[in-house]
C-alpha cells in the first residue's frame, strides 16, 4: 500500500510538467521522441509559437534527451547561456560558455565546405542546425545588441572577445544551416547594429565576413546614411580594412539584379526606368552619394589599388589575417590557393610557416613562426591581387553611377592610372606558374582564380574609365601624346581639344602608357584566352564617340589592325563574344580612315581571305553589324570627297566594294530588321535597329529611299510573308521614338559615332512612320491593307 502515494506522486509531478514539455514527449505516457521534438522547434522557428529555445524545457530533460539523440550537450550550454547573459549578468560565464559551443561548430564548418564533409554525412542531426533549433542564433543576436539597451541612463558593454565568439558561432552557423543567413537579413536592425561592431579592430573581421553574406541575401539593398557614424567609421578604418569594407561595399553600391544586364529587354528596362524616376534615387544611388562625401575616401581607394606590394602589411600582421582566414571559411579558397603556394616556395626557399591547428597561437594571437621565416613573395602578391579586386570593383561602379565627372576628376587627381600603369608587368599582367594561378577545384582558365579576376576587372576599369570621357588620354604618356600632336600635324588637321587640355602631371610615366602596355599584351594573348572580349572592349572604349584620326592612326601604327584580322580571319575564332568585341574595335578602328582600309585591303589580299571575312560577318550579323555600319558610312564619306588617295582605296578595297552594292545592302537590312523585334530589343541587339536605320538615312541622302523600301516589299513576297517585315520594322521604328526621344546620352552616342546629326534620325524615322499612304518614303505605302498590323501595343509594364 505504501507504493500507491508515491505513484499518485509520481503522475501528479508528471501533470505538473509544462505543455511543451508534453508535447515534446509525444502525449501522456509516451515515450520521448527526438523526432517530434526537433519537428515541433521547427514549427516554432517558422510560426513564433510553441516551442523555440531550449530554455523552454528543463535542463534535466535536455540532458536526458542528450544521451540518446548526441546533441553534443548543446541544449544544455543554450538553457545555461540564456540563463546567465540575463541584463544584470557580469557576463563572464556567458563567455564561457560561448567557448564551449564555438569548437562545436566551428571544426563542422570547416568540414562542410570541404570536400569530405565526414561529420555532415555521419551526423544525423548536425551541431549547427541543432543549435539553430533550439534558439540559439537569436540567442546570440540578443546578446550582441545588448549595448542597445540602456539601464538608468548607462548603456550595457560586452567585451570584444565574447562579441568575437558570438560572431564566430554566427557565422559558421550561416554556413552550415540552410536560412539562417536570410532570417538575419530581415533583422535590419541588427544588420545595421554590425556595422557599429567595425569599429574595433578585434572583432572587425569577423564582423565584415558576416554582413558580407548577410547583404548578400537580402531582399532589400541596405542604405548606409542609416549607418551611425559611417563617415567616422570608414575614415578610422586603417587600409587593410578598408580594403576588407570593399567586400561589403560591392554589395550596396550595385543595382540589384544587374547580372548580364544586356539580356535585360529595355521595354523591362523603360519600365523599370520610369518606376525609378517616380520613386527617387535608389539606395545603391544614395549609397554612392554617402561615400563620396566622406572626406578623403576615394583617394585612400586610389592609394589601396596602386600600393606597391613591398608597401603592403608586414609579414606579422599578414600571418595574423591569415589565421583569421583559416577560421573564417569565406576566404577557405584564397586561403587554399595561399597555403598552397607557401608550401612550394617553402620547399624551394627553406623557409618554414608553420600554420598551427585552429585554435592555437600564442598569447600574442600569432601562429608559431620561426625567427627566419619570411613570407613568400608570392603570397604577398596574391594578399595583394585579393585587396586590389575589391578596390577595383568598387572604383568602377562609382565610374559608371550618377556622380561620374565627379568620380573621374577625383580619379584623376590622385593619380590611379598611372599608378596602376606602374604596376602593370610586376602585379596586374604579370607572369606567373599555373600554380600560383589554380585555385583548389579550379582550372587554369577559371574566371573564380583571383590573378584572373583581377586582369578582367582592371579591364573593366580601363573600358568605364575611358569610355567617352577627355580622360582617357591620361592612359598615355607624354611621349605618345607627343605623337598624337605630330600625327594631326602632319595630316594637317586641327589637334583634339582633348589632348591639349590634359594635364601632363597626371599622364603615366615610364617608357610606355598603359594604354600601350594593354596593346602589347592583347596581341600575345593565346587564341583561346578568355581576356580577349575584355582587351578589345577597353582599347574599344578609347575610340568611342566622336572619330579621332590622331588617335586611330596611333594605334593603326602598333599594328592593331592586322592582329584583328588574323583573329577574325586566320585563327577563325569561334567565340561570338570574342567575335563581337573585335567587330566593334575594327569598326572604330576603320570608320572614315582611308590608311585602315589600305592597310585592310593589304592584309586580306586573296578572295580566299575575303571570303573568310565575309563568312565570319554573316554568321551573326548581331555581332557585326556595328563593323557593317561603319563601312557603310565611311563609303558614303568617301564618295563625297575628292582626294587621288581616296580614289584609290575605293577602286581597290574589296570591302568598300562588296558594301557598294546595293544587292549586298538590302540583304543587310532585311536581315537586320528580321532579326529584332520590339520584345526581344535589348543594349546588346538595339544595334540592329540602329544600323538599318544608317542604311536607310544614307539612301533618303541620295533621294533613294523609296526604291529601298519597294526593294524590301519585294523581299517580303519573295519570302512569303507580305507585310511582316514592314510591320515589324514599323513597330521596332515606334519604339525607338519612344526610347531615345527621352534618353540624352544615347542620342548624343549615336550622334557622335554616326557624324549624322540626332534631328536627321529623328526626321528620317518620322519620315518612315507619317500615316500618309500617299507619301513615297512611309512604311504604311508599302504595306497591303489586308496586311496592316501597326498599332499592336508593345508597352511592357
């Protein structure tokens, strides 16, 4: 009898349980599931009820559970860290704690980025995600903001450390646990609150790794005038952190959703234009503008991307980065690609890093080196190549944003081009071995290998650097501006303003200009390089807008022009970028120069050549038909002058030739025309429409418009299709009024490139469009009434 009050005891202690409790254990009586209990946290994490911290169950049942399910006694630390990180807390066994649970997740994070990733395939139920489970992510977020809060007037402290271990265990978390970063994406009060943890040099790492990937998944671009302090945080960040900040800068300077932004149709990009217009600027816009108006900003950007390796951090501070590094996976493969390369010189030079586990330094936080060891030089140069990639990328944004005079006069000022020029053969361009180049599961022509990824985003910078800007002739020293004044003299013609206004103190010195240095590279470049579409593209841009004999003529006589042709014509390249981007430079190279189409005409000097040439312009006019442009209105010059040596070159040049014809012309426009239509227009397409449109100019020139569009009636019916290509044209002729009658800088473009004034495009495509069936040069004349479909609605909203 004496059992009975003891087992009455026993289920009245049982009803005395909390219900989460009991739900956890799956109902009265039941045995605990781990199951159950994980699913119902789960449910938590998504609704806000129910079960959500470990604080929630008793600390002997977690224990309890702990045994069978080997939670790495996780739940336990979780309900002892909530209990001591309370606001009065001293915080100090908080930090122990935080100890116990940062080797737990840390050596998973290291597993789960590399390839064996043993302990996620052997763990049912992974450290990481258990400590998400069981609240400790928000856990720690309550904890970091702690300095928010204030009590009678004084604002709570925690110390550098335990905001280093929380930072630690966040991250790797991120890492590991599928939507944990995100879910601290819509906390923008914390993710604000981070930037505040910059501002110590302990915790700044770590801190810049996390916002990097939390921006990273944002939905909505973070502003940074909500930044406390930005101007006098970014202005006390030393250059190695500065250069770190640039990771995260990349982020908020650029407009979302910007990835292969030719694809964009610009009836979506009309749109969203319009959209914006209504709203304001947008937050990358006003991120730009907030850095900018910190003092000195820029110049210390110029300053990182020209610094000299040997000025660069002491070999001490680069060790301590480095160890930094190996806890923090962000940089697991710059830092693969480091070690790496350390091992191989180590073998060949003698001299030893020792790199200790994760965890051990001495009392100093530096890893045990011996007296004599010295960093590797090549390790220098690719801790360099790694700071100068964000620099860059962050310079050539500001360059392409709404402040770019701004921008490039600052550039100018302290001297990044002739900077970089310096360091062109010994760092940009250098030459390397394959392995200092390979990242680990990489191969040698990977764009993710950090020697590859500067070369292409220097280029990048040269193209928005030089891109329709006076500037550009500082990529030149004084010697080759020297030249350029000779070559307008001797061809007597009046020097560009340009070069007579360009302030010699800023041009590059040495030997040769990087504009020179590029030209040198671009043509030992392997056939099969990837550098080639972003080589052509920056010698491109120097030549764009208004047509400079002078500076065609200075590279006409390094033998540009004969290295197009062989890789149009010899090496029969087969990239359509590649293609694309050397059609374009020829284009500018020859347009309206008689010595291009001689020096032409003696490089393709067989109809077996030629033909080579024609195939390759015809298998996608898309990509030629800015050259097919140019050729076109350098003839219509020609025709007009009266000059023995243009004569000549007109009677001899098969290309001038073929182009005369006006069989070969129709058969370009009508091409040019089928292939767009107002849906599918986009940056990279719109040339079509643009060059049809030159053809057709050119032809209302001579009064000869109209036998052009009958000759385009005819091609219609002879393919079978009456009517759809001159609707279509009709259409595309619509939406260019609507596009460019309100966009000032790509009227001034085509201005500029075509010498044909923007009022006579605008006459000629209204010309076109006038209603009138009666009038010879309008599209509806040529259009049977059966098959008129004008006034189709492309908006696009």
């Amino acid at each position: 009898m004496a059992a009975a009050p003891a087992a009455a005891g026993s289920r009245a202690g049982r009803g005395r349980r909390s219900a989460a409790t009991v739900a956890a254990w799956g109902g009265w009586g039941g045995r605990p599931r781990p199951s159950n209990i994980l699913l119902q946290l789960r449910q938590g994490q998504l609704t806000g009820r129910g079960l959500v911290r470990a604080v929630q169950f008793t600390e002997t049942f977690l224990t309890e559970r702990d045994k069978q399910s080997k939670w790495s006694g996780i739940p336990q630390l979780l309900f002892k860290l909530h209990a001591t990180s309370h606001l009065h807390s001293d915080f100090a066994e908080c930090q122990n704690i935080l100890k116990e649970i940062s080797p737990l997740l840390s050596m998973e994070a290291m597993a789960f980025v590399t390839e064996e990733r043993k302990l996620t395939q052997e763990t049912t139920y992974p450290n990481t995600y258990i400590f998400d489970l069981f609240g400790g992510v928000d856990l720690l977020v309550e904890i970091l903001m702690r300095p928010t809060i204030s009590i009678r007037g004084q604002k709570l402290k925690i110390s550098d450390e335990m905001s280093k271990d929380c930072l630690s265990i966040l991250y790797n978390t991120c890492v590991c646990t599928e939507g944990v970063t995100k879910r601290l994406a819509e906390k923008n009060d914390f993710v604000i609150f981070l930037f505040t943890l910059m501002t110590s040099k302990k915790t700044f790492l770590q801190t810049a790794t996390l916002i990097e990937d939390i921006l990273g998944v944002k939905k909505e671009m973070i502003r940074l005038d909500e930044v406390p302090n930005l101007s006098s945080l970014v202005s006390n960040f030393d250059q190695q952190q500065l250069a770190n900040f640039c990771r995260i800068l990349a982020v908020t300077i650029s407009e979302m959703d910007t990835g292969n932004d030719d694809k964009h149709t610009l009836l979506a990009k009309n749109a969203q234009q319009k959209k914006s217009l209504s709203l304001g600027p947008s937050a990358a816009e006003i991120n730009q503008a907030a850095l900018l108006s910190i003092p000195g900003f820029v110049e210390r950007l110029c300053k990182l991307a020209t610094r000299k390796v040997s000025e660069s951090t002491g070999t001490a501070s680069f060790l301590q980065e480095l160890e930094e590094w190996y806890t923090w996976l962000d940089n697991a493969l710059v830092l693969d690609a480091l070690m790496r390369v350390a091992n191989e010189e180590s073998e060949h030079n003698q001299a030893s890093i020792v790199f200790p586990p994760p965890g051990a330094s001495e009392e100093n936080g530096l890893p045990h080196t011996s007296a004599r060891t010295q960093l590797p030089q090549s390790m220098k140069i690719m801790h360099e190549i790694m700071y100068k990639l964000e620099v860059l990328y962050v310079l050539c944004v500001l360059l392409m944003g709404r402040q770019r005079n701004q921008v490039h006069r600052m550039i100018a000022e302290f001297k990044l081009i002739p900077g970089l020029n310096n360091l062109f053969d010994k760092l940009i361009w250098r030459k390397h071995s394959a392995s200092a180049l390979v990242l680990h599961g990489h191969n040698q022509n990977c764009d993710c290998s950090p020697d590859i990824t500067l070369k292409i985003q220097f280029l990048r910078l040269l193209q928005s650097f030089s891109d329709h800007h006076e500037n550009k002739y500082l990529l030149l020293n004084n010697q080759e501006l020297n030249e350029l004044s000779a070559i307008s003299l001797k061809a007597n013609i009046p020097e560009v303003e340009a070069v007579l206004n360009t302030d010699r103190s800023l041009v590059c010195d040495g030997k040769r200009g990087l504009l020179t240095r590029l030209l040198q590279v671009m043509k030992k470049e392997p056939a099969e390089s990837s550098f080639r579409f972003w080589q052509a593209r920056a010698v491109e841009s120097f030549l764009r807008g208004t047509t400079s004999y002078a500076d065609q003529m200075f590279l006409l006589k390094r033998g540009l022009l004969e290295h197009i042709l062989y890789c149009i014509v010899d090496s029969e390249c087969k990239s359509r970028d590649v293609l694309q981007s050397y059609f374009d430079l020829l284009g500018e190279l020859m347009k309206f120069n008689v010595d291009a189409f001689k020096r032409f005409n003696k490089y393709i000097n067989t109809d077996a050549k030629f033909q080579v040439f024609l195939k390759q312009i015809n298998s996608s006019l898309v990509d030629s038909n800015m050259l097919v442009r140019c050729v076109t209105l350098s003839l219509d010059r020609f025709e007009n002058q009266v000059d023995m040596k243009v004569a000549e070159v007109l009677s001899e040049c098969r290309l001038l030739a073929y182009i005369s014809q006006v069989p070969t012309q129709m058969s370009f426009l009508f091409r040019l025309i089928n292939i767009i239509h107002v849906q599918t227009l986009t940056q990279e397409n719109v040339s079509c429409l643009n060059t049809s449109l030159v053809i057709l100019m050119l032809a209302r020139r001579k009064e000869r418009l109209p036998l052009y569009l009958r000759l385009l009636q005819r091609m219609e019916h002879s393919k079978k299709y009456p009517g759809f290509l001159l609707n279509n044209f009709h259409n595309l002729l619509r939406f260019w009024q609507q596009h460019y009658l309100h966009k000032d800088k790509d009227s001034t473009c085509l201005e500029n490139s075509s010498c044909i004034s923007f009022s006579y495009w605008k006459e000629t495509v209204s010309i076109l469009l006038n209603p009138d069936r009666q009038s010879p040069s309008a599209l509806v004349s040529y259009i049977e009434e059966p098959y008129m479909d004008i006034d189709r609605d492309f908006t696009e909203e």
